[in-house]
C-alpha cells in the first residue's frame, strides 16, 4: 500500500491497472505523507538533470500537503525558510563542515535549535521573495 495522487484511481482505470483504494484517517494519512516525503526526496536525491525538476516538484507537492495537514499555508512556509536564511545564510558558499575531534560524535542538534533566537518577527510573504 501506499499514498497516491488524488487523480490515480482513474489513470488507473483507464490504463487497465485496476486495484483497491481507500481513504486514509487523518492520523493514518500524516504518517503516509511523511513516508512520501523521505521517498520522494530519495528520488530527487537520485534524479539525472532532466528529471530533476520533475522530482523537485513532487517533493513540494508533498510538503505543501504536510503543511496543509498542520494548518500552514505556503506563505508561512516560505517565510520560515526566509527567515533561516537570513539568520543561517542559504547554501549559495557551497560550504562543507569538518566537526573538530573534540566534538562529541553524534551530539544533539535539538538543543541547539531550542536556543536559538526567536526574536526575529516573520517577513511579511511579499518580503520573504524580494
């Protein structure tokens, strides 16, 4: 079993791959949503040039849902993402980080994360594309 776009039922059907569908729960489909959310960035991680746009685009189908599951718009989305990079920068350097050998293996990032400030007002969602 697993999640499929809304209109499969029917290319399916008119394709001659017929099988059993069912709604999910809403509980049932966050966890299917997350699920297709690790496949479809494997399958963006793995796409030659000329499928990337494709792969790119199911993964924002995906987290669109997720969003809309949670309550979020995109807007918010975007802003949260603007806001990170304003405050973390983007990945326009290409940096790559070598832990020093004093670091702890495997340390808790959350803890960081929780420390992080907050104080940061969200852009405005026309701000966040400017």
């Amino acid at each position: 079993m697993k999640l499929v776009r809304d209109h499969i039922p029917e290319l399916a059907a008119t394709n001659g791959h017929p099988g059993v569908f069912q709604q999910a729960t809403e509980a049932e489909f966050a966890l299917w949503l997350r699920a297709k959310l690790l496949e479809e960035a494997r399958e963006a991680a793995t796409a030659r040039p000329a499928e990337l746009v494709e792969e790119l685009g199911d993964v924002l189908q995906v987290l669109y849902s997720l969003a809309e599951l949670a309550g979020l718009t995109a807007a918010e989305i975007e802003c949260a993402r603007a806001r990170k990079a304003r405050i973390h920068g983007a990945y326009s350097r290409r940096l790559l980080w070598q832990p020093s050998p004093e670091s702890s293996p495997g340390r808790d990032t959350r803890s960081r994360r929780q420390a992080e400030p907050r104080a940061h007002p969200a852009p405005h969602p026309t701000e966040a594309t400017r």
